[in-house]
C-alpha cells in the first residue's frame, strides 16, 4: 500500500518548487524542457511508494521510463470489460516483463449490471456516462490512495492536449499530475519502443494511433488527427480521466 499521504499544501509546494526551477532553467540557460528521464527522476525521488502509473496498454513505453528509477512503482489499468484483446495481452505481457506492479482498476458494475440498469451499449446512446462509471469513477476512487499520478499524455494528440505541463496540481483529483512524455512526438514514442525493445500493442501497427474501449475506436485515416478514432461520430474527444 501507499504510505501515508502529505497535505495537500505539501504537494502542491513540491509542484510550485519544480515550475520555479523550469522557469529558471528556461530563462537563464535557454534550455530545453528536462527529459522524460529527468522527470521520471524527481518523480521516484519526491513520491517513492507513493507513485501510481495510469497506463492505456497502448503501449509499455511510459511505465518502461518510471520503473527505471522506481522499480515497482504501481500501474493503474482500467480494467472497463470492453477493451480489445490486443490490450489485454498487452497488458499482461507488460506485467511479466517490467519491474512494475500491475493494478487492475475495475468499475464497480460488470457490463451485464451496467446493461441491466441503464440498457444494452450505453456507449452507443450516451457515450460520456459510459466512460464516467467504467473509467473516471474507478480511477477517482483509486487516485486518493496515492500523492502523485503518471501519465502518458503528449501534447501532439490532440488540441485539447497542446498545453499539457510536466508536472501540475491536479485539482479535480486532488494530487499531483505528472506527464513526462508531454514534448514527445508519436514517432518519438515510437523510436524509444524500438530502441529499448518495450512492448506495443498490435493495434498500433493496424491504424489504431489511439486506442480506448473497442465499440468507441476505429483505425485513424491518413492525415487525422491521432484521436479521431476515439468516439467517431461524436463531438466527444476525452474521456474525462484528463479534463
């Protein structure tokens, strides 16, 4: 289990004090960002024991880079009774391979509940309810048992996503939000996958460049946008886990 969680006050004092510092660096050194191993770094530095890693199972590249400077360090998969079997696999392929602790974070309704209380394939009538009680509520309710939170968000993705920090307070879910890979590219994700051997799931190679619940993806056409297989036909763009 996690230890024991600081104050809030103590957490967001460690954000304001690692902004300060990249706004030094930037200024004074014209220097790039710090890399994701930097971050991955102060992040097992500042949170050892008390670090999750929210991980997609699109690939393993992101608990690759944390569990090198924190072995062991939890993965949080939303386990939402939907997903392509390509991301099971993955998923259970990254258990046995990474020095990681896999977490299997489910909703607290099975699909067959789900059904019976709201209807067959609530995810064809009402697509952001859906991700609320198979996604963000299972993970609201994990998130507390921890101080800071990894992710894989990159800041190419999507417009929603261009501003995304390193490391911010995230308020909705009460702790810190750390997001290494933000600067990367998809091809940068790509070539580290490639050159440390790390896992991807098969979608990737089929057109799928963003992979959710299997009845709200399709593959990416050429020239979209990576998440415009997310929720075809739908205004809808984010889950809700990062908005």
């Amino acid at each position: 289990m996690p230890r024991r969680r600081r104050s809030d006050q103590a957490l967001k004092a460690l954000v304001e004090e690692f902004n300060a510092r990249l706004e030094a660096r930037l200024v004074a050194d014209q220097e790039d960002e710090p890399t994701a191993d930097e971050v991955a770094a102060w992040a097992a530095e500042h949170f050892t024991g008390s670090l999750a890693v929210a991980c997609s199972m699109a690939d393993a590249v992101l608990p690759h880079v944390v569990s090198r400077f924190a072995p062991g360090v939890d993965v949080l998969f939303l386990d939402t009774g939907y997903h392509f079997s390509d991301t099971l696999v993955t998923r259970d392929i990254v258990a046995q391979t990474l020095p990681i602790t896999l977490v299997n974070v489910s909703p607290e309704q099975t699909v067959a509940e789900q059904d019976a209380q709201y209807g067959p394939r609530l995810y064809e009538r009402d697509p952001a309810l859906c991700c609320q009680l198979r996604k963000v509520a299972p993970l609201a309710r994990t998130l507390p048992l921890f101080e800071a939170w990894v992710t894989g968000v990159r800041r190419d993705e999507a417009s929603t996503r261009t501003d995304t920090p390193l490391v911010t307070w995230d308020e909705k879910n009460g702790l810190v939000k750390i997001n290494p890979l933000a600067a990367w590219t998809f091809d940068e994700l790509q070539g580290y996958a490639v050159d440390h051997d790390v896992e991807v799931n098969s979608l990737l190679a089929d057109g799928f460049l963003s992979i959710g619940c299997e009845p709200c993806t399709r593959r990416v056409e050429p020239g979209e946008d990576p998440r415009a297989g997310r929720w075809a036909g739908f205004t809808k763009t984010e889950c809700g886990l990062h908005t």
